[in-house]
C-alpha cells in the first residue's frame, strides 16, 4: 500500500497491498478523510477544521511561541479488501509556507480518536480560530462546551515512536515513506479498523518559528 499527498492541495494517500488469492500486487490512491490542527491554547478554544491548512511546529512572538501539530487520518478500511497485506506507504504533502528553512517533521501513530468541525481560520490560519462543536483542539479530542471530550494528555495522544520522520525545507511536495513504521500502522488500521486514528505531524517543538503549513484535504 502507498500513501501520497502532493500533487493537488488536498491531501492524497496511495497504497499498494497484495492479495492473496491470487497472488498480485495492487495500488490504491485516497485522499485524506479528515484534518485538523492543534494549536497550544491552556483554555482549548482554538481548532482550524474547514481550514484549507494544518500546521506542525512552533510559531514565533506574535503567536507567543506555542506548538502547533497536525493531525490527518485516511480511510483505509473503506480502500482496501481485507485480509489484504500491506507492502508499502507513502505519504505526500505540499508545504505551502514557513518562516525558517529544513525542519524535521515526524509522523506519530494516533492513539485517540478527534474530530474535524466546521471551524475556519481567518488570514494564514497559523492562529486558529474558535472551536466548533465536534472540533479537535488542544485539550479536547472533541469540542463541546457542555461535556467536551478530552485527549488524556493536552496536545494529543500518540505514539512515542517514531513512524516516520523527513526533514522539511522550502515550500514544495514532500513525501514520508515507506518505512516500516508507516506500513505497520497502516497494516492495523486496516486489520483493526476501530484503532484507525491516523497520524499527528509533530515538527520541531523546541525553538520558535519552526512551524510549516501543509494545504489541507
């Protein structure tokens, strides 16, 4: 299976996967089911669900130096047979803005599901916007003012390893994959369709003005 993003601003994912009666090998392209950004706010008021951009890294002064991720999930249960075997994943993003040059953006397995809202940032979108009901932010999975859904842990649960990590620079398509890490997690969500949770983009959180601008789905 191979997942990719790039070549239209919408995000794309393409896999190849094989089956085995009869033996031979498939590709399958998917656009992303969903995405969203969460934007380092202590009351979790912000999101950016009908955006047309997500963000991974931390913005500079204006923005008070917090730590935006993205979050992107695609439906692979929907896109491939089961009992199908994944081979290989690639995934394709266009960065379309960034105020410093190549950054490491990593891609984190989900743990929790999260929701994308009818929210739609103003301007660049690099400061959110406030959250809709069913919207994903940094302290709710799903935004409701009156019985908000949580993440365990502010800003998102996901993985501690690693799936995949590429090294992001000046505005262009940049593809993740394959790794192994990738083709597992894509692998279970399609074995297990339930724990499909999709990735978080986390970039470079330690010093500001590191964030980068993906176009949406």
């Amino acid at each position: 299976m191979k997942l990719a993003v790039g070549w239209m601003a919408a995000g794309v994912i393409a896999m190849v996967w094989v089956l085995s009666f009869p033996a031979r090998a498939e590709v399958a392209t998917l656009s992303a089911a969903k995405d969203n950004t969460l934007y380092e706010d202590p009351g979790g008021a912000l999101s950016n669900g009908s955006g047309t951009h997500f963000f991974a890294g931390r913005v500079g002064a204006m923005g008070d130096g917090r730590i935006r991720r993205g979050l992107l999930a695609f439906d692979i249960a929907g896109a491939l047979p089961a009992g199908s075997r994944v081979i290989s994943v690639e995934l394709s993003l266009r960065m379309s803005q960034t105020a410093t040059g190549q950054r490491p953006v990593q891609l984190r397995k989900l743990l929790s599901d999260w929701g994308e809202g009818t929210s739609e940032a103003g301007g660049g979108e690099g400061a959110g916007t406030d959250a809709e009901p069913g919207d994903a932010t940094w302290i709710q999975r799903f935004h409701d003012p009156n019985a908000p859904v949580l993440w365990t842990s502010p800003g998102g649960d996901f993985s501690a390893t690693t799936s995949a990590v590429l090294s992001i620079e000046s505005e262009g398509r940049y593809s993740w994959g394959p790794t192994p890490g990738m083709i597992a997690d894509v692998q279970d969500w399609l074995d297990q369709p339930a724990s499909n949770f999709g990735w978080a983009l986390i970039g470079s959180e330690n010093i500001p003005m590191t964030a980068k601008r993906f176009d949406s789905h």
